[in-house]
C-alpha cells in the first residue's frame, strides 16, 4: 500500500485543519514504488486539481514536484507512513 503526503513548496507537511495529520491521498497497492509514482501523477490529476494537467515529475526519490514552486507530495509505502 501507498500513500502520497502533500507538501507545501519548503518541504513541510501540509496539515488538515481540524484534525492536525498530515494531508495525505491513498494511492493503492502497487508493485514497486515506481509504479506508485505513476499511479500518484494520474490520480492527483482530478483528486487535487480539478483534472487539470500536473505536469507532475519525480524530482528526487518519491517526491513529487508540481509546477511554479506550487509544493508537491511525498510517495511513501505504508511502513515508512506509519513513522510520519
């Protein structure tokens, strides 16, 4: 299982206001943690930007870049979730 953690252009963790976790999208079993990356670019398309283009891109190791300093997410499997 994999999940993607939203993060604000510095690098933190974007918070849900009333419950203080990390904002975070299901992204599902997958095989390898490429193939969670992939799936997170074509989900995050309609979940988080109204099926706007994301033009999403790997920039470093799971981490999910969104276009002009606009933040991105994290891609993590459920064991390194649960130490968030």
């Amino acid at each position: 299982m994999y999940f993607a953690i939203e993060v604000c252009p510095d690098g933190g963790t974007i918070r849900d206001g009333q419950t203080h976790e990390p904002r975070t999208v299901e992204i599902g079993e997958c095989d390898t943690k490429q193939d969670a990356i992939d799936n997170a670019c074509q989900q995050l398309d309609c979940q988080q930007l109204d099926c706007q283009q994301l033009d999403c891109r790997q920039l470093f190791r799971g981490v999910i870049g969104r276009p002009k300093g606009k933040g991105g997410y994290v891609v993590l499997n459920a064991q390194d979730y649960a130490e968030v």
